[in-house]
C-alpha cells in the first residue's frame, strides 16, 4: 500500500496528490506514468507522474475527478492509503536541444506537461509555453510554467485570464507570424492533440503528442491502449504515450475513446447512488 502524505485542492474538478513511493519516486522520468487502484476491487487507472521528489521518496499525482474512480480518489486525504501504484510506465520523453521548445497545454494536460517543459529547459532549449482552459479557476500550475517559460501565453475559452480564445490560438499566430519553432509538445485533450497536428505539420513543425487511450495493465499485454500510428499498430503504455503527432491516425483513436462510454457512466451512476445512501 502506498500512504498519501499530503493533498491539495488545484481547481473545482481536480486535486493533487503526493504519495509515499521511493523506488518510483528514484527512477521516474518525464513522460513516464503510474498504474494505480483506490483499493483492492478498484478499477486500475493510468496517471502521469506529475513530479517527482526522489529524495524525498515521493510522486506527484494530480487527479481530474470526472469518472467513478477519479472521483472516489478525491475524497481521500493525507494519511490515507492507495491499494497499490505501479511505475514508472511507459517511455521516457525524448529530451535534447533543439533550439526552440513550444509546449502547448489544454486543460488537464498541464499536468503532464510541466515535467516534460522543465526538462526542455534544463536542456538548454529557448521554452516557449502555451496553457489554455475554459475559465481562469481551471488553469492549471500557471504560476510553475511561468516560472520556467522564456514566454508564455494564456487562453481562456471565456476570456477570464489572458486571451480569451482557444488554446491552440498563440500557436496558430506564431506559426503566421514565421517565428521559428524546432519542436512542438502539445498535452491535452485529443481534439486539442489533433487540431495542433494539422496546425504544425502544413508548417513542418516536428510536433510530439502524449496519447491517452483506454488503458488496462500498463505492460502491453491486454492490447487496450492500442493506436495506429503511421500505418503500424503501437501499445501506448510500452510504446508511448509520446508519438509523432502527424503519423497518429486521430479518427481512430477519438472513435475508440468512445467504446466504454455507456459503462462508465453506469459505474458511475451507481457510485454516486451509494455516496448518497450512505451519507458521505
């Protein structure tokens, strides 16, 4: 069992967490992800590795609670235990100088990105960050990729901070304006993924996305997290996540996003019914 040593509430659907995992904490990377159960009849659900400290021997969590397992892991606090955390998964992020890094976070993506970001960074590369969200109270970790970005922009869909726009908007002017960018990382919803892919390939911008399909195991061996990318099948959790965005077929994956959809919102019907009969 893995303690929780701390929580904080981030915006109105999501809640870090900090965890007791030493051997994850030592060799994760930036990319990598965890496999995690709320308890022993839990659902297994993959989350990334929003940070690391490996002296300290923890991770990072950051959860957005919108299905059954997320939100029951909401309403855990310090001192509690999670059944058990798995990691770290999946390959590193492939991290080098290019010259120019532009990293582009939609909504909940953030919290995959700022460890991928820092790293481009602390590479020596020139960061450029571009975070986006509905409203002002659902941007994430802001002040951090300030701290980090050579420049930055903010979208809102409401306008409420920054630009009011979409998020792929200071891309798609950058990219007008012939700034020159070596690489783009995009993190986000698929839509979001997907719109950036047809943004920068036109332009021959080399663009990285971290995908995020249905995933069971984490190992490679239920074929859940599968995605054709240029023409091949790839397992995301032993392949990926990070893929070239111009080769990922993005129909595909939004169609097989969908599958489950009836029996998530049954599992978490049934969850929210057995809150309220027993009062919490």
């Amino acid at each position: 069992m893995n303690k929780i040593l701390a929580t904080e509430v981030l915006t109105p659907n999501s809640k870090l967490f900090v965890v007791e995992a030493p051997q994850i904490a030592r060799k994760a990377k930036p990319g990598q992800f965890i496999i995690l159960r709320v308890d022993e009849k839990g659902e297994r659900i993959p989350l990334t590795i929003a940070d690391r400290n490996p002296e300290g021997g923890t991770i990072t969590l950051i959860v957005q609670q919108i299905g059954k397992t997320t939100r029951e892991m909401g309403t855990l606090e310090a001192g509690d235990y999670l059944a058990d955390v798995v990691g770290p998964l999946g390959l590193p992020t492939h991290v080098q100088k290019y010259g120019t890094v532009l990293c582009i976070g939609g909504g909940f993506g953030m919290a995959a990105m700022f460890p991928i970001a820092r790293a481009f960074k602390e590479a020596g590369n020139k960061l450029i960050a571009v975070i986006g969200a509905r409203s002002e109270n659902l941007l994430l970790w802001e002040s951090r990729m300030q701290s980090i970005a050579d420049e930055m922009y903010v979208t809102t869909d409401d306008g409420s901070k920054g630009t009011k726009g979409i998020v792929i908007d200071p891309l798609k002017n950058l990219i007008e304006q012939g700034r020159k960018l070596d690489l783009v990382v995009a993190i986000g919803p698929v839509v979001m993924m997907k719109a950036v892919s047809k943004l920068t390939e036109p332009a021959g911008i080399k663009t990285l996305v971290s995908l995020n399909p249905i995933m069971i195991d984490g190992t490679g061996m239920c074929g859940g997290c599968r995605v054709t990318v240029g023409g091949k099948t790839k397992f995301c959790c032993v392949d990926g996540p990070d893929f070239d965005a111009h080769q990922v077929d993005w129909d595909e994956l939004l169609a097989r996003l969908t599958v489950y959809q009836p029996e998530e919102k049954m599992s978490l019907e049934k969850y929210q019914c057995e809150t309220c009969r027993s009062g919490q």
